[in-house]
C-alpha cells in the first residue's frame, strides 16, 4: 500500500491493490502542471489515444501498486495530463512525481501474427528455424532492441527480438519460431 505522508492522507482517493505481475506499465509521472494538482504522464504506449478516457490507474510506491481513481484526463501526443481525485494543489500532486503509472493486462489489446507482448510468450517453446533451442524465459530491454532470454538446461541463450528474426508465433500450442543468423545459437553448445 501506498505510505502517504500524514498531511496528504485526505486527498488521495484508493481503490484497491494490484499485483505488478498482473499490469503493464503505461508511464511515468514526470512532473506537475498549473497550481491545481495535475501531473504530466509521460506514456510508454503505441496507441495514446487508446487511453484518454481512463477512470483510473495504479500508481507505483515502494514496490505496492495502489488504485487512484482520475478526475480528469487529456491527452497531448505522449502526454497525459491527470488530475486524480482529491488532489487539488501542487503540493499534493508532487506527492506522485517520478511514480510509475500501470494498467491491467487485460486492457492491452489483442495481437496476433508475428507481433506478440513480452509477457505472452513467457514459458513458450523456441524454435530456431525448425530446431527447438529452449524455453522463452525473460526479456532484456536494451537500446538497440529487446533480447530474449531462452533457457536450455543449464545454458542461457540470447536472441535478438527483431521483427526480421521472427517467423511466427503459435499461441495455442506455445510455440515461438525464429529464423536466427547463422551461428548465433551455435557459441553457446
């Protein structure tokens, strides 16, 4: 749960509790806008717009993800402007600067083919053209492009998440097949 400090208990409006395992992150808390209480949401999303008529997210404190239910949202680009329920100056919006905002799994919307979310194919079977290589175990995020981590054993191996590698997923039987560069998959045998 969140620890809000004592003068600022009245303002916050929570809902309830979520588990991070269950929810995506959708952005960050940056800064505060005007002398009202908003908060500028920098979104880590394809789609924006998908997310201007929020009722609420779950805020991130101290591992905890609490509920706060929105009372106005507006969207600019990647930025969402919110006022949350019962904040209604700068003092107490500052409250949620540099917190992580996150939604349930269950309002990303469905992919299919070759595209697939990270936490979707965890546990899957990967295939290396038609070769089994290993179970999908975690995503490393970098720079250039995500890496998944594919366990064999006691090896891990490591492939580059390129739409270029990626020949299809097949959801019903968890399965992911790649068609990676020669070699790759052969300096870890």
């Amino acid at each position: 749960m969140i620890k809000v400090p004592a003068h600022n208990r009245h303002f916050l409006f929570f809902r309830g509790l979520m588990e991070k395992e269950k929810c995506f992150q959708l952005g960050t808390i940056v800064k505060t806008h005007g002398i009202k209480g908003e908060v500028i949401c920098l979104l880590d999303v394809d789609d924006p717009v998908r997310y201007s008529s929020l009722k609420s997210v779950f805020v991130e404190k101290n591992g905890a993800l609490s509920e706060c239910a929105i009372s106005n949202i507006s969207l600019s680009g990647n930025q969402a402007r919110i006022l949350f329920e019962g904040v209604n100056s700068i003092d107490e919006a500052s409250y949620f600067l540099k917190h992580d905002v996150f939604l349930p799994l269950s309002l990303l919307p469905p992919l299919s083919g070759k595209r697939f979310y990270f936490h979707e194919v965890m546990g899957f079977r990967v295939f290396d053209k038609e070769n089994e290589i290993g179970i999908f175990e975690k995503v490393i995020e970098l720079p250039q492009h995500p890496v998944a981590i594919i366990k064999n054993g006691d090896k891990e191996i490591l492939a580059p998440l390129v739409k270029e590698f990626i020949v299809r997923v097949e959801r019903s039987e968890k399965k992911l097949f790649l068609d990676l560069p020669e070699g790759l998959t052969d300096i870890y045998y």
